[in-house]
C-alpha cells in the first residue's frame, strides 16, 4: 500500500460542497481517506481572482500506483466540472494535487512528485503540517514543520470556520 498526500483546493461555487465531494471521490476511487487536515481559507496564488480558496490536505493509502492515481485525479475533476483552459494559476472549481507519493521521487511529463513548488507555498504547508509535521521530504530531506518554518510565502492562510450546520 502506498501512504499518498493530496492537496485538495476550489474557490468556485459552493466551495466546501467541492471539498466534501472530492474527498468522496477520493475515497471511492482511489484509496480510504484516513487523515486530514482542517479547512484552510487561502488568496489565490500566483492570479487574482475574487473569491478566496478552501485548501484541506487528506492522506490515503492506496494500492494504485502515481500513474494510476493522477489518471483517476483527472477523471474525478472532469467530473466535478473542472476545466483547464492552460495556465497553471487560474479559478477552478476543484483541483487535486499529488503532493507525496511514499517516499517516491518521479519526475515525468505530466507528472512530478513531490510536488515541486511545496516547499514555497504556505497554502500547502500550513494544512500538511497538522497531519504530517514530521514527514521528510525525500529530495530536500527537511521535514515539513522546517520546510514551514523557512517559507516566505506572504499570503493569507486562515483555518476555514464552515458555514455548514
């Protein structure tokens, strides 16, 4: 079984509907969620845009390889409505990004792991820290909660109060 960490983000339409249903995805998919972070509330990075991200990391265990997993990532977008229209910084309904893949390092067309700008997004590490502070990232050998702490990343990172009753 492979331990895989997930960033899951959306700042269109009804934001933690497309949390909630992308976890459900996940877990009839790919692999049982069995961690998770809390809600995070994020500017948009590297675009303006006027609605503010939900970003929540999940960890799951999954049989699947990162091939296999990043196929089944794409189809549960597409069927959540996500489009790309090119450009990696843009609104979207929701999008889900393979941070860790066990102690895996690939780095194909299509498909990096880790993810290769974590380390610089606080949006990323401020939700991984609470469920993974000492994972080590295999290529930088830091663990999260150092990769954290000399992040200079300035946006806005606030945990998520839910509107949900």
């Amino acid at each position: 079984m492979n331990k895989v960490y997930l960033l899951l983000g959306t700042n269109l339409g009804e934001k933690e509907n497309n949390i909630d249903k992308a976890c459900e995805g996940i877990e009839n998919e790919i692999g049982l969620i069995y961690d998770l972070s809390p809600i995070y509330e994020t500017e948009p990075h590297g675009f303006k845009h006027e609605s503010n991200f939900l970003n929540r990391v999940v960890c799951i265990r999954t049989c699947f390889s990162a091939d296999e997993v990043l196929e089944k990532i794409l189809a549960i977008e597409l069927k959540m409505g996500r489009t790309r229209t090119g450009g990696d910084y843009q609104a979207r309904v929701i999008d889900i990004d393979i941070l860790f893949f066990g102690d895996q390092i690939i780095e194909k067309p299509g498909l990096i792991v880790p993810h290769p700008r974590l380390q610089d997004r606080k949006f990323v590490l401020i939700p991984l820290n609470e469920i993974a502070s000492d994972l080590i990232h295999p290529t930088l050998k830091k663990s999260v909660s150092e990769l954290l702490e000399k992040c200079y990343d300035e946006g806005m990172v606030k945990k998520y109060q839910s509107t949900k009753e």
